[in-house]
C-alpha cells in the first residue's frame, strides 16, 4: 500500500492494535457491545414540506378556506376557465391553489378545433372560389393566396368534396 500519510498510519496502528485487546478482553469476560436502535424517521407529505406556514389572519384564513371549498365543489362539473370567471381570478392563481390544496379538476379543458376547418357555409363559399380558381388556371399555391387560405384547408376542401386539381409537377426529373 503507497500511502502520502504512512508516518500516521504507523503512528496509529498502535493505538488500534491496544483498542482491538482491550475489545477482546472486554468480549472474554461476558461483556456485551450493545447496538442502539436506529431513531425512526418521521416522513412528511411533499405539501406539507412544499408549503410555507400560513401566518393570515383569522377573517382572511377563513376567506382562503370558504373559496378552496367553492373551488373543490366547481371543480367537479366546471373547466378551469369557467371557475375563474366565476370566482375573478387569474388561470395562475387557481393553479396555484389547485396544487397548494390537492385539488384535481375533473372536467377537462375543451379541445380547440383543427386550425384546417371551417364552418360548412364557409366550406361551401370555398368551394366554389376554388373551382373558378381553377378555371382561372391558377396553381394550388397561387390559390392559397388569392383566397388567403393555408395550404392545408385547401387539400383538405379538395379532397372533401373531389375536386379535380392536380398537385404541380416536379419540371426536371
């Protein structure tokens, strides 16, 4: 063993050789090494480590819980939005209040339509402005733009309702 440190090593390998004799004789004459229970640990929910004391004053700690009950109530048949319409508060906030207090919502957010659809008379309108498009002999991309549509509502209206417009093609291959 190569040690930095070999002048301490020998300095205690006396002293260790005395305590492991002396443990001997202690174990020799019935002595017994007692073993101390390890301390239990108290675990703690992660809310209550996450949040700090409440230091409110009574009338305002009665108000925070009165609306964590309104709010635990809406969250059974309302979205988020609609209880912070209900309630005036911001999206953060009630977030914020969800997380402090466990509380899960259970009607989910709706979803927003595809960006591509439209309303059918909308759709219809479309329609027709694509067939004169076409008449007009535009291509799908200047279509796009003289209707001011994406591309993807565009194939998505020709593929609906069977319009024959040809993708271009590819001049050099």
């Amino acid at each position: 063993m190569i040690s930095n440190h070999l002048n301490d090593i020998e300095q205690r390998r006396q002293a260790a050789s005395d305590l492991s004799e002396r443990i001997a004789q202690f174990l020799a004459g019935d002595g017994k090494i007692e073993v101390p229970e390890p301390a239990r640990i108290k675990f703690t929910s992660t809310s209550e480590r996450k949040q700090p004391p409440s230091f409110h004053r009574p009338s305002v700690k009665d108000e925070t819980t009165e609306r964590v009950i309104r709010i635990r109530q809406m969250a059974k048949t309302l979205t988020r939005m609609q209880i912070c319409e209900k309630e005036g508060i911001a999206l953060a906030t009630l977030k914020a209040i969800a997380s402090r207090h466990a509380i899960k919502f259970e009607v989910r957010q709706k979803i927003a339509p595809a960006p591509n659809k439209a309303p059918p008379d909308v759709e219809a309108q479309l329609v027709a402005r694509i067939v004169e498009c076409k008449s007009r002999g535009m291509n799908r991309n200047q279509c796009c733009k003289a209707l001011s549509i994406s591309y993807n509502l565009l194939d998505r209206i020709i593929r609906d309702n069977e319009i024959d417009f040809p993708k271009l093609k590819p001049a050099f291959r």
